[in-house]
C-alpha cells in the first residue's frame, strides 16, 4: 500500500524527471526565430513510462516568462500550424504555445488508443508544459473534437498547474461518442480510416504520399462497400491495426470499460474552469457533451472557483466551424465567432490575471436561429420555456408525408395506431451523411417507413429554445430495434428543414430504460419510449409548420439494428421488423417543445 509521505516523494522525483530531463532535451531542439515569435520544433516531454511525446513551442521572444496554451492533437502538429494561425497570433499575444502530437501519433513515440492514454497523459504533459523554462507556471489548454477531449481527461487527473480550459464540441461521457443512445455511430468508420495512413507509416509499409494517397482512394471507391459491410466485429479494415475498433464493440453497455473517457462520473475531481463550446448542428455527441459538462461542472466542481467559472456558448454551427454557413444555410455575419480572439480573452482573464470583464458577463450565449441574433442566459434550459405538447394523430396512415399524419395542441382520444416495416437491408440512407448542417428533409419523408406527424401553419412565430423530448409509444414483432425522430420546420415552400443535429434523436430499444442494463423487447408488447437529446434555439415562423417523424433507421449516421436482438455486432442475418406507434387517449405519443412566451 502506497503511504502518503512515499506518493509525495515519488511525485517531487516525478517532477525532478520531467524538469531536467526534458529541459536537456529542449536546449538541443531546433529553433526558428520570427521579429516577434520564436519557434521550436519537435521538444520532447517524458511521460511516466518513459515515452516521448513531441512538440512544437511557439513563444514571445522575450526572456519575461509567460503563461502556457497547450493543445495535444492527434492530427499532426505540423499541419495544425498550417491550418489555424492560433500558434503565432496567441503568442504574439505573450502566451507560449505548444503544439504535442498525443502518444502513437506523427512524431510522438508509443501506440496510439484513443483517449485511452490522455488522462496520465494529459497530466503529465500540463505537469511538463508549467516546468519549461519560460514558462511562469500557468498551464491552459485549448482545442476542438479531439483535442478537446483531451483538455478534460488532463482536468479530471487535477494537475496542479492547470487553470483554466477551453473545450469546444466534445463529450461528457465518451461512450456516447461512440454508442449514440446505444446505436453505433458508423461515422468512426471514416475516423479510422484518415488514421490507418499514420499508422502504416510508423510500420515502414510506404511513403507518406503513397499512403494517403491510396488511403484516399480506397476510402472514395469503396465507402459505401465498407459501411454496408456485417457482422461489425469482423469488419476486415482494421484488422491488425486498429484493434481498440474491435474492443470499442465488445462494450456496448455502458459500464467501467468507459470509465477512461466518462469525464461527467469525475467533475468532482475538476479543478478548473472551462469556457464550453458547440454547435447547434455538432455531431450528436458534441452538443450534449458541452452542455451536460457546463451544467455538471456548475453543479459538482471540485472547487468554488471551478463551479463558478463555467462558459457555454452555442452557435448555429456545424463541428468545429463557427462560422455564418451551416449546410446550406447561411445565418448571417453575426453568426460568425472570432473563436482565436475568445481564447486570449478567456486565458487573459485566468492566466494573466487581467480584468476583461469576461466573468462578469452571463455564463451562457445561444444564438437564436431564425431571428439570427445573439442572446445571453443565466441558465439552461431556460426557466421562461415551458413544455407545449403537439400530439400525434392520424387515421391510421401517417406513412411518408403524403399521408394522414398530424401534430395538434388537442389530446387525442382514440385514433387508429400507424404500422411500418422496418426493413435493415433498405434502411433511410443519408447518402449525404458527410456534410452537416441544416437542409431539406422531404428525400427521407416520401418513403413509406417514415411516418409523418406535422402540423397546421403556425398563426404567431414560436420560439422553441431547450430540450425537445419525444415521448413514444411503440410496440414491435422484433426483439430489439431502433426509433428515430426528427423534428422539423416546414417552410410555406414546402421544404422541410431539421433543426436538431442527424445524430440526435436516437433510442436502441433495449436500453429504454438503462444504457448500462440493456433488456430485450417482448415482441408485442407497447413500451414507452423516451427520445431525447435534442437541444435547439430556433424560431418557427408565422405560416411555418412543425413537423415529426419517426422511423427506424438513418444510415450510416447510426448502424443498422438488425432486429434479432442477439450481441451486438455479431449478426450477418437481418430481419424485417413491423414497429406499431400508438396516439390514442391511453397512449398518447407526443413531442414536447420548451416554448419561450415572445
């Protein structure tokens, strides 16, 4: 057993390592020189087994020492200074920046497993970062997706050093990143393979041209072959090379297995405050993530100062693009945010101690789509929105938007149920799955195993600013299947516009009641679902109408359940499915909208 006098001596050894030895290192590191920027290339920092992580310092050329902004990528850390002017403009702005390439990628030793290594990981570098000898102790950390995540793995490790964090669109529990309400997001398909280039490379099997060449290639040619391709488990791409895919699918229940990337089980450990941002249109686990680590960190935060110093700002943005254009629409100038400019101003205020006035303002903005402004809160959701419930109701044929399918204020009292099949080996395709952002829905809405729920044209624009909840009841021949929903704004043209992300709205239905206990369907039986994760701002508009609809797939943005019920990931047979929705005074399916009084 480990005394309390042995871990503070092991840990002052620790620090004695990673000061000198990584000291040495830097001396030796190549250095660039700029009138107002000096660069050094390819620093290495120590971990605790003895790997060598590899970074690049951009710092004023001043012999002042000067706070720290370190952003781990596993994308390459050289192309990071391509692509975003960050490195130099903050350190123009007296900040040293480092840029490290996370364990296993590019230039860093050690096998890469995503996020699995960035907690110690994280720490020890934050650790390193404050020792260097520029630095004058203060560590931020900075980044999007990716190199947001790892801003909270380091943060919930405490590293003394580290003060403040600026985490944009990434999770709160990590399983839900990779099991969306216990559906597998296929989209960590195309993730993986943008890594395989890296790691043939570090193998020695070609030349970085040939590889990402040919990785390109492949991937154009043969995506479709490749998401269509079952059982999951034995899916061939990454065999042999990417072997945390196939330990990702042994886990679908949430449960310890996760620990390593459940940043909300450990806000109590937090030290720091967080400046959170996303996007209306972030990827499914993007915009829950930085709400549910706004609202847990405000709630349980380790500290007074971190609990406090809590941030959220959401735009009417795609993941990691916070500009006026999400897919094809543009929400004007005002939408765009200078997101470099608001990281200095953030550290300005935590890291150098200048009074800015960022922490006097309300912790929360949202930008209210359809008015297309900006507007601050105190809290979230907004206590002025109140639940209005739209009720489904049909004759019985709410099939595809030509059917009888109609949302009202009105209880129903005893309406004909709505029958589709759901068929896994012609689920809904969003063959535009790879870009984001609103856009016309009706391509989905003609088909038959989509039921179509909308409204009457509006009398008074309807701000809806919140959670959506869909409370759904549903009963199906198999043992285990998907219910998606969506919601929409239908313009007087006709289109249908979503509001909400297309990784979002998602239930697998045995784990209604619990993502750690899954329990199978009884084939008949009516069960009430609840859908949520679907947070929005947005203005319906006087003429427009509300729309819903339900069906059972949206592929490959979620996998295809194949309604056996059997282990996940192990079927190639797929069944048919006949899913029952139920809108009758007993039953009544309904989609709740948090309504702000305009």
């Amino acid at each position: 057993m480990r005394t309390p006098g042995r871990s503070n001596r092991l840990a002052r050894v620790f620090a004695l390592v990673i000061l000198f030895g990584n000291a040495f290192t830097f001396l030796f590191a190549a250095q660039e020189k700029s009138s107002a920027v000096e660069v050094e290339k390819n620093v290495a920092a120590v971990m605790r087994d003895g790997v060598r992580l590899y970074a690049d310092i951009y710092r004023p050329s001043t012999i002042e020492r000067v706070p720290v902004i370190l952003v781990r990528t596993p994308y390459d850390k050289d192309r990071y200074a391509e692509y975003s002017s960050f490195p130099r403009s903050a350190a123009e702005s007296g900040y040293a920046v480092i840029v490290q390439d996370v364990r296993g990628r590019f230039s860093s030793e050690g096998v890469f497993s995503p996020y699995l290594q960035e907690l110690t990981d994280g720490y020890d570098s934050v650790e390193w970062a404050a020792a260097l000898p520029f630095s004058n102790g203060k560590v931020g950390m900075q980044g999007c997706s990716y190199l947001g995540a790892v801003q909270w793995q380091a943060a919930v490790m405490n590293p003394p050093h580290l003060v403040a964090i600026f985490p944009q669109c990434t999770f709160a529990n990590g399983r839900h990143f990779f099991f969306f309400s216990g559906a597998f997001d296929l989209s960590w398909i195309s993730w993986l393979n943008g890594r395989l280039p890296d790691i043939k490379r570090r193998r020695g099997t070609g030349t970085e041209d040939s590889i990402e060449e040919k990785a390109e290639r492949q991937w154009s040619v043969h995506k479709w072959e490749w998401l269509n391709f079952r059982p999951l488990k034995e899916f061939p791409l990454f065999k042999g090379l990417c072997p945390y895919y196939y330990e990702w699918l042994d886990h679908p229940d949430d449960g310890p297995f996760w620990d390593f990337a459940n940043v909300e089980k450990k806000h109590v450990e937090v030290s720091c405050p967080a400046y959170n941002l996303t996007g209306w249109f972030d990827d499914g686990y993007g915009q829950p993530g930085a709400i549910r680590n706004f609202l847990g960190m405000r709630r349980n935060g380790r500290t007074p100062q971190a609990r406090q110093g809590q941030k959220l700002i959401i735009g009417p943005w795609t993941h990691c693009d916070p500009t006026s254009q999400a897919g094809k629409m543009d929400f004007g100038a005002e939408a765009a945010v200078d997101v470099p400019a608001l990281v200095v101003r953030w550290f300005d205020h935590w890291l150098k101690g200048i009074d800015n006035g960022i922490m006097r303002e309300p912790p929360i903005r949202v930008f209210i789509m359809g008015d297309n402004t900006w507007r601050s809160e105190s809290e979230w959701p907004p206590a002025r929105a109140k639940p209005a419930s739209l009720y489904f109701s049909s004759r019985g044929a709410a099939n595809s938007l030509y059917g009888d399918g109609t949302l009202s204020r009105i209880k129903p009292k005893g309406t004909k149920p709505d029958r589709y099949i759901y068929d896994p080996a012609n689920p809904v395709t969003d063959h535009f799955f790879e870009t984001p952002g609103p856009r016309d829905l009706r391509p989905f809405e003609v088909r038959n195993d989509v039921l179509v729920f909308t409204s009457e044209p509006l009398l008074q624009d309807m701000e809806v600013t919140g959670d959506i909840q869909a409370e759904v009841w549903a009963s199906s021949t198999a043992k285990d299947t998907d219910f998606i929903v969506k919601v929409t704004d239908v313009h007087p043209s006709g289109e249908s516009q979503n509001i909400t992300p297309p990784l979002s709205g998602v239930i697998r239905a045995r784990y209604r009641d619990s993502e750690s206990r899954p329990a199978l369907l009884d084939p008949g039986t009516v069960y009430r679902f609840v859908i949520d994760s679907m947070s929005t701002s947005h203005v319906f508009r006087k003429g427009h109408r509300v729309r819903v609809w339900i069906t059972s797939s949206f592929f490959p943005h979620v996998d295809r359940n194949p309604n056996t019920g059997h282990t996940f990931g192990e079927d190639s047979e797929m069944v048919r499915a006949t899913q029952t929705i139920y809108h009758d005074a007993r039953r009544p399916s309904r989609i709740i909208l948090p309504v702000v009084a305009r």
